[in-house]
C-alpha cells in the first residue's frame, strides 16, 4: 500500500479528562490536575496528577484497566476491527507497567513482556506485544517504531498504546533524587524547582490505509530519530548534543528544515536542567522562530506515556488552530531566544515538533502534519 503514513483513532486518558477532547477543553480552560499529597520522608506535600477512578472500568489490575480505558476508545474510532486485518501490531510504550505488583511482593507480575502480554489477551489485541521501555522517550519512539514499521513494508497497521501509573515506588525514586517541585512543576519558568509526576494511557493506530478511521486521521507523520549523548545517567547534556542530532535526523528524514516547523511540543519537565538543555538544543537548531510549550504543568510527567500523550494533545490543539500555553510558566527570561507560550495562541500553522528526553541521555523527535 502506497501513501502517506497516517495516525488517528486516538484514545486518552488523563488526570484532566477521560478522554482528549476532555482533556485537551480542561487544559484550554486553565485547570490543572496536580494535587498535593503527604509522602513518606518528604516535609511538603507532593504534587501528583491521578486519573479519576471511575473512568477506570472493568476488570483485571489496575494498570490494565487504565490501559483500556484508553484503547477502547481507539477500538471505537476504527471502521474495522484490528483483529480481522492482517500484518497488524501492537506496542506498548511504558517505564514500569505494572509496578505494583512489585509493591504488593509479586516481582514475576511486574515484568513488563508479562504484564503486556496479559493486558493484550484482556484487551483482544492483535498480535504479540512489542515493548518499547525507553526512559521517558517511549511514547514519542513507540511513534516512530510503528511509522517506521509501516514505511519499510513490516506491518500495514500498528496500535501504539502508552501507560504509566504515579505510584509510590515511581515517587519515592524522584524523591530520592531530589527532582520533585516543590509545588505544581512550572515548566520553562525562571522559577522552575522540579518535576511533577503523574499518570496517564494513551493510543492511536498509525497506518497508510485512511480508509480504516472511522472519523478520518488526525495527522501524517513525515519523520523521526532518537539520539543518546550518554551524558550522565539522570543528567542531561550540558549542550543538548543528543537532542539536536535526534531533531536533525528527523527533519532529514521528513524532508523540511526548521524553519517548516510552525509549533514545538517539548518535553519540559520543570526541572532545572532539563529545561535548561532543551532551550540549549532548540537555539541550536535555529528554532527561535517557533512557539514552544511543555503539558507537564497541567498533568505532570507521566513518563512513558507522556510522548504519546502529549503528541495527541499537541495534534488536537493544531486542528483548532491552538496552542496551549505552557502552565506554570509567566517569566523565561533566562532562556533567551526561544519563543515560550506564556498565553493561550492561535496559529494557522500544522507542522509540529515533538521532543521527548529521558535518563541515560535518550533523545527521541517525531514530524507530524496535523
């Protein structure tokens, strides 16, 4: 089959919404999903964004619950179902599945090919999982791997599913490194002391069959690259070197120069460095040009979920004609040269840029035409 590469039947499940359009009206509105909770060992409470239980349907663990909250309603934004089409895949992006199962002394249930495996046969998916557990990239490179499946004639369909719960061994390992806010993150702010950390699943179905949505896609994916500057195992890379090659490989491979690129979804932590280090690569990239905002300081970071997430929201706000602001952030006069979304902005431009970062110095940037 011939044809642009297509993304659509999107499906999401947030701490401000159970679904996009949910979401997306709660961000647009101002809300923010971060709430303050004690925590063992921490003096202030700790700001965590957590999806509503009631969204939370049907049985099985709780991680596979939230999981399907999300597909179904891809499954339903599908004109057939994945299971009569051949070639068809599925990936799942996440940092930690099932890690309550480590929690509750079941370290065998919490192992991620498993905890797949068991949600696949739950969820009827097609197929036999592949896992993408990559730091805090897995969502936008689960994008990637399924386009790329696609592009080079592996698969003709791939369900691209992202999770991650905020639970107490995810926190207490941020706490550890003594990366949390210490209130709701502000990601691009001056004033930015630390990330939030929050929970989230996601899906779409990337394809070059436009036939197979039953609402049309929601955007054509044109390119994308990961790099790794292995800087430092939770520290990133003073110059962005990693970053800035993942987007050079991108825009090479979609064709475009920077200069095509009309918005940049980023990842934007809220921690110090971070920030920092995206500010840097995107100066670099001669991106000073294009308004950049984080979705991090609505929900918070949820990890493997949060590239698939955000890529979602991003693609959404674009069809509006719409980019969010960056919540949290009201002054980034120490990152010069880089156009941050203090306010809400309307634009007429569809070519975004999303970034993802992670530990161990991972890069990862998807192309997409909304």
């Amino acid at each position: 089959m011939n044809g642009p590469i297509l993304l659509g039947a999107p499906g999401c499940v947030t701490p401000l919404g159970a679904s996009l359009e949910e979401s997306f009206a709660a961000m647009h509105a101002g809300h923010c999903g971060l709430r303050p909770e004690p925590f063992p060992g921490s003096e202030a409470p700790v700001h965590v964004g957590r999806c509503d239980e009631a969204v939370l349907t049907g049985g099985g663990r709780r991680a596979q619950r939230l999981l399907g909250a999300a597909v179904r309603q891809s499954m339903g934004g599908l004109a057939r179902s994945l299971r009569t089409l051949p070639r068809t895949a599925w990936v799942l992006a996440t940092t930690k599945g099932d890690v309550r199962a480590l929690e509750e002394g079941r370290p065998g249930d919490a192992e991620l090919p498993r905890f797949a495996s068991r949600a696949g046969i739950a969820l009827d998916l097609p197929g036999a999982p592949i896992v993408v557990s990559n730091a805090c990239i897995s969502g936008t490179l689960a994008i990637q791997l399924a386009a790329d499946m696609v592009r080079y004639g592996e698969m003709d369909h791939v369900l691209v599913t992202g999770l991650d719960e905020a639970t107490d061994f995810v926190l207490s390992g941020f706490h550890c490194l003594h990366a949390i806010a210490s209130g709701p993150c502000r990601p691009f702010d001056d004033a930015r002391d630390g990330i939030s950390l929050g929970e989230a699943a996601a899906s779409l179905v990337v394809t070059r069959d436009a036939g197979l949505f039953r609402h049309g896609p929601i955007a054509t994916y044109l390119g994308g690259a990961m790099g790794n500057d292995a800087n430092h195992i939770s520290g990133p890379s003073r110059t962005g070197e990693g970053l800035v090659r993942a987007v050079d490989a991108a825009l090479q491979q979609a064709g475009l120069t920077a200069a095509a690129v009309t918005h940049v979804n980023a990842h934007g932590t809220g921690s110090v460095y971070n920030d920092g280090m995206e500010h840097i690569a995107f100066s670099r990239l001669g991106l000073g040009h294009a308004p950049v905002n984080s979705y991090k300081g609505y929900f918070g970071h949820t990890l493997g979920a949060a590239g698939l997430v955000e890529t979602l929201l991003a693609v959404h706000g674009l069809r509006q004609g719409l980019m969010l602001r960056s919540l949290g952030a009201t002054c980034s006069a120490t990152l010069p040269g880089i156009d941050v979304l203090h306010t809400h902005r309307p634009t007429a431009g569809r070519t975004l840029l999303k970034t993802s970062s992670g530990f161990g110095g991972c890069n990862a940037a998807i192309l997409l035409r909304a």
